[in-house]
C-alpha cells in the first residue's frame, strides 16, 4: 500500500465514498512526492533565495511501483518546482487510487447521478480493516505518544498540511487541540531523514500556502 492510499482511505467518507477534504489532490502528490523522496528516487532542492523549491528526479532511482514509476518518468522528463510538482502528481491520483483499491475490494465502486442528470462516481468503504490498523496506528503516535515510523511520520504531515490528523481518530482522551498540536510536531519532521524532511517541508508549506489562499479567496467572495 501507498501511503498516498493509506491518505486517501482516511479522507474518505466510508458510507458515502464521497471526499471529506477539499486539497486532496494536493494532498495526494505531496505523498507521493514523499514517497519518491523515502525511494531515493527524487530529491527536493530547498528554496533559497528567490529560487523556489525543485523536485529532481534521481538518475538510475526509477521506483518499481507503477504510481511512483509515472511520477518519477514524469519529473524525469521535466523537474518542477515543489509548487507545481504537488499539483502536477496529483491530478487524476483520486480516481485511479481508488481503482486499485476497489480492485483489492478495499473499496467498493458506485456510479449515480446527482438529480437523476449529473453522474458521480463514489467509492464506499468495502473491507475497512487496513483503513482501521491504519488508525490504530495513528492513534498510537498522535495520542498515545508513540514515536512515528517512516510511514506513520509522513502520513501524519500530510494528514495536518490539510488540517486533517484531528478527524481521523478519536481525540477524547486528549482532546482535538492537543492532537492538532503534536501533528504539528511531527510534521516539522526532527525524526525523518535529510531527504525526506526537505520533502515533508515543502509540501506542508505548499498545502498552507494553498489553503490560505483559498480561505482568503472564499472569504473575499
């Protein structure tokens, strides 16, 4: 499993199959930038100066995976700014994700039409027992204290770029504040390699710069 499935999985409304977030294509390809970043396959150049952030494809790194390989092929042919690789890697991402993932009955696929006129595909929960592990392991870090993993770190910084980690888990115990907080913490990244922190950074500062764009522009309207 991607980590950018894990994401998807958990941004999905079960019942439903409809999208509980507005960035999730965003959300989408800064995991899988991530993901090529934890391969080795890609490497993001930090912004210095008035030169922004680049995403570069690592000669030689072509990742397996065939999500990963399409990304890598395409940032190969032409390096992108942090900016534009986020958005680039993760248009399309939603549907085919979740094409997989109804392939391995994760996901069930339904076709309707909104009105009886417009048609809309969603994607309710068929088996959710890696969504939950998935959590479970979530609760672990966020409210229990535990120390991320190398996949657990990077989905918890995706999951708060959208100001998503406090949804995805009950946050009783600790309350809603305090999960905000410690995803925050993580996503800052002290426990993650060079690479991948570099990774992590931009695309946290992509999604906050994005989505308080989008507020300003909703606000403004």
């Amino acid at each position: 499993m991607l980590i950018a499935e894990d994401l998807l999985l958990l941004v999905l409304d079960d019942e439903k199959g409809t999208l509980a977030s507005s960035w999730v294509q965003q959300a989408l390809g800064g995991a899988i930038l991530t993901e090529l970043a934890m391969a080795g396959s890609v490497q993001v150049l930090p912004k210095s100066g008035f030169t922004p952030a680049k995403a570069l494809a690592v000669p030689g790194r072509r990742p397996d995976e065939p999500i990963l390989a399409a990304a890598y092929d395409s940032l190969a042919a032409k390096p992108l700014s942090g900016k534009n690789a986020v958005n680039n890697l993760g248009k399309g991402l939603h549907e085919a994700l979740a094409a997989r993932l109804c392939d391995r009955n994760i996901l069930k696929r339904r076709d309707e039409k909104i009105l009886g006129l417009f048609p809309r595909t969603t994607w309710p929960a068929a088996d959710s027992t890696h969504e939950n592990a998935v959590r479970g392991q979530l609760y672990a870090v966020l409210v229990q204290g535990a120390t991320p993993d190398p996949r657990t770190g990077p989905l918890i910084a995706l999951l708060s770029s959208i100001d998503f980690a406090h949804k995805v888990i009950d946050t009783r115990p600790v309350g809603a504040g305090a999960v905000k907080r410690r995803a925050k913490e993580i996503a800052r990244g002290d426990w993650a390699a060079k690479g991948v922190k570099d990774a992590i950074d931009e695309v946290v500062a992509v999604m906050t710069a994005t989505m308080v764009a989008g507020t300003a522009a909703t606000t403004s309207s």
